[in-house]
C-alpha cells in the first residue's frame, strides 16, 4: 500500500536564526534521490504550536517535505528523522506517514 511521508522541519534554530537554504536542499537532495521525487512546501511556512509542561506555549514555522512511498520502511523512517533532528539541533521532529489512495 503506498504512503505518504512527512517531515516537518523548523525555519529557524531555538535562537530564531534562519537555518541556510543549504540544509533543506541536501533534504530535497536525499530524498529525491532515494526515492524518485519529493514535494517540498518551503513558500508558506505552517506554524506549530504546542504546550509545554510548564503551561507556557512554543511555536515554530516549520516547511513540510513530503514523498510517495510504495512501502512503508519505519525503521529508516526512524533512523533519518533522528538524523534529521541531530542537524536542525532539535530535541524531537514530526516524521508521520498516512495510508494513500493514488488517483
């Protein structure tokens, strides 16, 4: 059955710098050429929110790169999100695949 895979990924680091361009095109770069094609949602940014166990409320503009999967491979799923979390210097990222109908 085939997937749809998405990373999310934050615009900035927890400074609010802007992470270089180069970092989200060596994303698009890898996973293009593992898997064939990606779309990468980088023009309209979505903003995250979440509590904390504080009470107070983080947010983050995050991109969405996305890809088509025949098969759902969760161990490299894991393992690159985890990769993916140590380069944009994140305690955790938002990896989810759903079930797709191909039209």
């Amino acid at each position: 059955m085939p997937h749809l895979v998405q990373l999310l990924l934050p615009l900035t680091d927890n400074a609010g710098r802007r992470f270089d361009e180069r970092k989200f095109a060596a994303v698009r770069r890898e996973l293009t050429q593992r898997f064939g094609g990606v779309t990468a949602y980088m023009r309209s940014p979505a903003t995250g929110l979440w509590k904390k166990d504080t009470g107070d409320v983080d947010r983050d503009d995050v991109v969405i790169i996305e890809v088509m999967v025949d098969a759902l491979d969760f161990e490299y799923w894991k393992s690159y999100r985890e990769q993916l979390e140590a380069a944009f210097s994140q305690q955790s990222l938002v990896c989810r695949a759903s079930l797709i109908d191909v039209l």
